[in-house]
C-alpha cells in the first residue's frame, strides 16, 4: 500500500497534517472524523488495510513522523489495541502534538494515565457540526509539533496482531501445516470479530477455503465465518451514542464527570464446584469472545480435540481431550470442562473434569450435567499434566488475573 502524501497549500498556508490512530471497531465514527475534518481542510491518514506486515507498520510510522498532530480515537478498543499503543508510544518519543478525541463511550477521563492526562479531551461522541467545530478548533490551537529529533528514535516493533500477511501466506504455494492452518484461521476470524472490511475477509476465506491441502475441520470453520458474513446485515453508520453527553470545558480543570461507563452489574461469584479451579481476570467489555477463540486455537495447537458450546446460562464451556493413545488412560468420553462467565469488566474461568458431550445432539448445555466431579476420577490423570495451570498461565499471558 503507498501512503498519500500528506501535505497542502491554501493561500500561503499550510494545511494541517493529522494522522488518526483508531480501532477498527471504530470505523464508522472515525470515517464521519475523517471526513469532517477534510472537509475544512485538514489532511488525514488513517490506514485501513487488512494485512500487515514490516512494509506496512514502516509506512504507519513514516505518516506519524510526516504529521503535524496525532489524533487518538478513544475508545475502550483503543485504548487496549497493541498497534494504537504503539502508534502513541512512538508519537512521544518525537514530542509530536497529541489529541485524545473521545468516540465511544466506556472510558474514564480521570484514569488516563500519561500523557492523555494532562491534554484536554476532545469529544467527538454526537458527529454533529459543533463537536466536528470544536474538534478544528482543538486541532488549530495545538502546539506546532518540534522537528525530528537526530537520531531518530528507535521504532516500535510490528505488533503481534498485524506481523503476519494473510493473503501471501493463504496464496503460497508451500504446504501449509495444520497449526499453519489453524493459526490462519483464527486471525481471519479475529478480524471478523474486529468488524474488518466484510469484502476483503470473504476474499481471504474463500482463497484458503479453495487450497488442496485444507484440513476438514478447518474447512468447516471457513463455511461457519462465511455464513456470519452472509448473515451479518452491515453496522449501521453515524449511531454511536444513544444519548448527547455534556458539553466538553473548554479546559481540563473544568472537565465534566466522566461519560457514563455501560450498565455494570457486581461480578457474580466464581461456581462453587467440587474439585474445579477457578480464577476471574480483568477482560474488557467484548473481548470475552477473542480470549475464548485464543484459548481454543492454542489447545489444538497443543495436540487436543476441543469444541465450544453453550450453557443453560448463557456461559461458555469448551471441552477438550487428547488426541492419541493417551485417552485410553482416563476413558473415551472424559474430558476437560472450561467455563467462561463474563460479568461488567470480569471474565470467571473454571475448570474441571467432566463427560465429553456429543455436541450434535444438544443446543445448550445444562450446568446440572455439566459437573460430575465428585464421582470422576478423570480430574486426576488431567492435573498429573498440569492442563488446569497451564490454561490459566495462557490466559493470564493475555488478561491480569484478580
């Protein structure tokens, strides 16, 4: 992908130059952004590709370094995206002017830590005429960012999420693996989650769906996301708050509360089960379903059976067991029971022993049937692999444990 080059002229001066970090959740408010601010002449970039990969993140930083302002898309999305962390880390080390603009809701003002804390706010959550006013007005009175320092400081790595390009990797014409293959299929599926472009996702799906060496299983997970993209009607555009939300000061000493975080109910308490394990982690609003897709491709990789299903109270159980002759030890049909309960900010795990249910002849599990700890000795032969302990490191790799 080539970059526009960012830069103008309007009667002798210099349009601003601004570079937009954001979520792809965000994309309708941050289009509506983007063109508000074209539309008074202030140049934007924001990327909206796909894939990624060094020549991409190269190209994301060459614009932050050609940018006159940084504008940073609020949202609890971005604010736990690894790129936009980045992206903002990068942008301090070049002392370029920062915006925080506030697109969503679900973000504290009073727990920005630095630099967020010390700029005022922008609040972009409405998209009418007088927050795209106040917003040039923000961007107009920014400091003018200083010159490159020499040397330049050393750049960010490629974030973890966007090392890989998919489409090379699907077109290839080498053997793909099987942990290859499942690897491919769960970014294609994050980034269905993620609310990537629908057209270029089916493309990618459709070109992996079509290799010869394509596992079944996999195979069947490609039809599963494209009847999503065929079922999902699109996102519609320009609602992003229910309600208009206070009027932003026109100074941080005089912020108004913070916006109103969603309807959080206390985290119900982890199951009391005998013989499970249990831990709850800190997980954002909506991320549940990633950490939870995350868990499942990392257990298959490790050379186990494993399928999701629902529960009688709208948790979700993943159940896996061993491939190999090592079933044979504890029986065909016990397997490792993980229970996902999400509440406000807080995402319960509990794992236990249990019988491996035969997914085609139920629609949602009941908790009744689910634990049949106390009369199972199956919980022994998976803790002597210490499978309970190493499924909460991965997660807490990824969440902070509470």
């Amino acid at each position: 992908m080539t970059a526009p080059h960012l830069t103008g002229e309007v009667e002798g001066w210099r349009m601003k130059r601004a570079f937009v970090s954001y979520s792809r959740t965000n994309l309708d408010v941050v289009t509506q952004l983007v063109q508000d601010l074209q539309a008074v002449g202030v140049q934007t970039w924001h990327d909206q590709t796909l894939t990624g990969g060094q020549r991409w993140w190269d190209n994301i930083l060459a614009n932050i370094r050609e940018c006159d302002i940084f504008i940073f898309a609020l949202s609890p999305e971005s604010w736990a995206s690894e790129a936009c962390r980045g992206e903002l880390a990068y942008v301090q080390h070049l002392s370029k002017a920062i915006l925080p603009v506030l697109v969503a809701d679900g973000i504290n003002l009073n727990l920005l830590p630095a630099p967020l804390n010390e700029i005022q706010v922008a609040d972009y959550r409405r998209c009418d005429k007088e927050a795209a006013f106040a917003l040039v007005k923000s961007i107009n009175t920014a400091p003018a960012s200083p010159a490159l320092p020499d040397p330049l400081p050393a750049p960010p790595p490629v974030p973890v999420s966007y090392l890989s390009n998919l489409k090379e990797r699907i077109d290839s014409t080498a053997p793909l693996g099987a942990q290859e293959q499942i690897g491919l299929i769960f970014e294609l599926e994050a980034g269905l989650r993620d609310g990537r472009p629908p057209g270029e996702l089916r493309d990618l799906l459709v070109s992996l769906r079509r290799r010869d060496d394509l596992l079944a299983k996999i195979a069947t997970r490609i039809d599963e996301a494209l009847a999503t993209l065929d079922s999902t009607p699109p996102p519609p555009r320009n609602k992003v708050a229910h309600s208009a939300p206070p009027p932003m000061a026109s100074h941080r000493a005089h912020l108004p509360s913070p916006p109103p975080l969603p309807v959080a109910h206390e985290p119900a308490p982890a199951p009391k089960v005998a013989r499970s394990k249990s831990r709850r982690y800190l997980c954002p609003q909506g991320n549940a379903p990633q950490v939870i897709a995350e868990v499942k491709a990392w257990l298959d990789s490790q050379g186990f059976d494993s399928q999701q299903l629902a529960t009688d109270n709208d948790n979700v159980l993943l159940q896996i067991k061993k491939r190999g002759g090592w079933r044979d030890l504890v029986g065909m049909a016990t397997s490792l029971n993980v229970v996902f309960s999400h509440s406000a900010d807080t995402l319960t795990v509990e794992i236990g022993a249990g019988k491996w249910i035969d997914k085609a002849a139920v629609g949602t599990v009941s908790m009744f049937i689910l634990w049949p700890l106390a009369v199972t000795a199956g919980i022994g032969a998976w803790e002597q692999m210490k499978m309970p302990d190493k499924i909460f490191e991965h997660i807490a790799s990824r969440l902070v444990y509470t």
